[in-house]
C-alpha cells in the first residue's frame, strides 16, 4: 500500500501498528461494574457444567483441578480491563499470557474440548499488540491441532469454529484500534485547526496594525511639526484628516479580519504605500498599475508590498524607495542604512504566504546600501492553480 504525506495509519498497514498496543479510550468507557456483570455472563456457560460435575458425581482429584483452574481462568477474564492502563502494561503482558496457559490446560483436562480457549484468545487479541496476539493465539491454536493429530482424531469442527472466532474477535479488536486513532487524530486536528486560526488572526492584525500605526505615527508626526512652524495650517489639518480616517479603516480592518472578510488589494496597497511615504517624505517610485501582475498572486503580493513598505518606514532611514512588478514577482528596494538581515515576525510571515503559493521570498542587503525585498513564484506553480488555504500559514505578531 503506498503512503501519502499526512495520512493517519490505523489499521494494519504498517509495521508500526503491528507492534503497538492498544490505544488509550477517548471517552468514559464501560464502567468496571457493568464490565464485571457482562464477563460473568459470558464465563458462566463454561463454569456451570464444571459445577454440575463437581457437585452431584463427588469431586475426583482432576474435577477439583479442572474447577479451581476454572475459577482463576473466570477471574482473569472478569478483571482483565483493570490491567489495560498504560501504567499496567507489563501486568498486561503476565496475565495474558497465564490466562492462555490456564486455558490450554483445561482444553488438554477436558478432552481436548477447545471451546474454552475462545476467552483467552479473545482477551489476548484486545490487550496485546497484533503481532503478539497472532503469534500466542496462533501457536496455542495449532497446538491443539497437533495434539489432535497426535490422538489421531478427524473431527476439526469445534477447532475450526474456534479459529473462526479468535480471527472474528481479532479483526475487531483492531477496528477498536482503528477508531480510537481516529478520535485522537480528530482531536489533534481540532486543535491544530484552532492554533491555525489563532496564528492567521495573528499575522493578520501584524500586517494591519503594523502597517497603519506606522503610517498614522508618521502623518501625525509630519502635522505637530507643521503645527509647530506656523506654517501651512491647512495641510496639517489635512495629515490629521488623513490620521482619523487610517483610524476608522485600521478599525473596519480589524473587524473584517476577526469575521474572515477582509480581502487584501494590490492595487489598494500600492496607493496606500505612496500616501504613506509621502507623509514619511520619502520618495516613492511606485508603478501606476498592477495589471502586468498575474491575478492569482496580487492578493500575496500586496502583504509583501504592506510589510515591505511598513520596514522602510520603521526602520530603514531612507529617501527613495522604488518598487518593480513582474507576472510572477515583485521587487521594493530602498537607498536606506540597510545592515545585517535578520527575519523578525513579518518576513516569517510573508515567506510562509509565499510557500503557500509555491513561491519564495529574499531579503538581501546590497553593496550599495539599503535593502532589497524580492518576491517571485515560478509561473510553473502558477499554472498548476497553487493557492493561498483558507487556514494560512503561521505567521508572528510584533
């Protein structure tokens, strides 16, 4: 059987779960009372006729033998549960394999009757690894084979009704392993589905916050030192004009995001990039459209363009940025005090958006000075219909 990337092995497809022992219950279980009452139910069909014997033609030494073997052999099946906690599992181990002993036993003391051995080999198929319980079940199975060849009998019907419901109770022993991995692996996903939730929400507010304090600090900036000049008090209403409604869009943003709504536009990031580094007095070399973009990846390169921009402004000291598009890249480089590149939340973040579009992400620093973001995806990707996944990859929070 082939393997696929991701997928939960539960049945017997794999060495690994031939030797491993059975999984954890996921729920509550039968209670130990409940369990208790069933087991001697099911014990009483072989203990009753031992009693009918043992009680009305005098007890003979193998009667007595035969009783008291049965009695340990009922206990064994009756508590065998108590012994399946992981802390028990060499406790496990010890009292399967003397139940089996005990019931070999009594099927060579009562003539060769296998009939007994079905709860032996029941018990051993749910409490030991598969491997285990094919190797013990099967070699007590054709121990009574040979006995009876041995005896020369010709009468196999109660041996192969045996056979048949060992292999029953096998089969269904590993459905109960099949099941409780699959429980646990929905668990996981559930869990793993609410981290990736909680990391989307967080690298999308990074990418809206970041961006538009960044922006609201610089325009704010820019109006208290026009206010503090004297000069052109229209345009400093104006930047704080501009500051109230990057306010009021930050907010609307946000609620979009935590309600799945938000869609991010390239075409929307390239304006709201050169409003921003106007204000910041940088000057921006900005293309005047977005069409030459391939429209599958504007949404991912307009959170490039957002976080690129929003390091110039935070961190670089530049005077000129100048931003480049392709089909399939992108490219915003700045004449600021660049140095060593260190990926910090942000650019974690977009090289994961990129790695979910089959793409890739560089940040280098020139010889010249200043920095050079560069994203590209391969037009083979492009063709093959990569997308971003409704749960997107981790990314950080500033």
């Amino acid at each position: 059987m082939n393997d696929y990337p991701g997928r939960v092995k539960t049945g017997l497809n794999s060495r690994e779960n031939w030797w491993s022992d059975m999984p954890p219950r996921t729920g509550r279980g039968p209670r130990p009372g409940r369990w208790a009452i069933l087991g001697i139910a099911f014990i009483l069909p072989s203990m009753v006729p031992a009693a009918v014997d043992l009680f009305t033609d005098g007890a003979t030494a193998k009667e007595l033998v035969i009783a008291a073997l049965l009695v340990v052999y009922g206990s064994c099946y009756v508590l065998f549960p108590l012994s399946l906690r992981p802390t028990h599992r060499k406790t496990t181990y010890v009292a399967s394999v003397v139940m089996l002993l005990i019931g070999l036993a009594l099927v060579f003391l009562h003539d060769t009757n296998p009939y007994v051995l079905i709860y032996a080999t029941a018990v051993l198929a749910f409490t030991l690894p598969p491997a285990w319980a094919v190797i013990l079940d099967g070699g007590a199975l054709l121990l009574v084979l040979g006995v009876h060849l041995a005896l020369g009998r010709d009468d196999f019907g109660d041996l192969i009704a045996v056979t048949s419901i060992t292999a029953a109770m096998f089969f269904m022993a590993n459905l109960v392993r099949a099941v409780r991995k699959l429980e646990a692996a929905n668990r996981e996903i559930a869990t793993l589905a609410v981290a990736g939730e909680r990391e989307r929400l967080a690298r999308d507010l990074h990418d809206i916050l970041g961006h538009s304090l960044t922006t609201i600090t610089v325009k704010a900036g820019l109006a208290r030192r026009i206010l503090e000049s004297g000069k052109d008090d229209p345009r400093a209403l104006q930047e704080i004009s501009d500051v109230e409604n990057l306010t009021r869009s930050a907010l609307s943003d946000i609620r979009a995001t935590v309600s799945e709504y938000r869609e991010v536009s390239l075409s929307a990031e390239v304006a709201g990039a050169r409003a921003a580094l106007r204000a910041a007095e940088i000057d921006a070399d900005l293309p005047h459209a977005v069409d030459n973009v391939d429209p599958s990846l504007q949404r991912t390169f307009g959170y490039v363009l957002r976080e690129a921009v929003t390091n110039v402004l935070r961190h670089s000291g530049a005077k000129r940025v100048k931003v480049r598009f392709g089909k399939t890249w992108l490219e915003i480089e700045d004449d600021g005090d660049g140095g060593e590149v260190e990926e910090g939340n942000g650019l974690r973040g977009l090289t994961e958006r990129l790695a979910a579009v089959g793409g890739t992400l560089t940040a280098t620093a020139p010889s010249a000075g200043g920095w050079l973001v560069r994203a590209e995806v391969p037009e083979s990707a492009v063709r093959s219909g990569a997308r971003t996944p409704l749960t997107e990859p981790a990314g950080g929070c500033a």
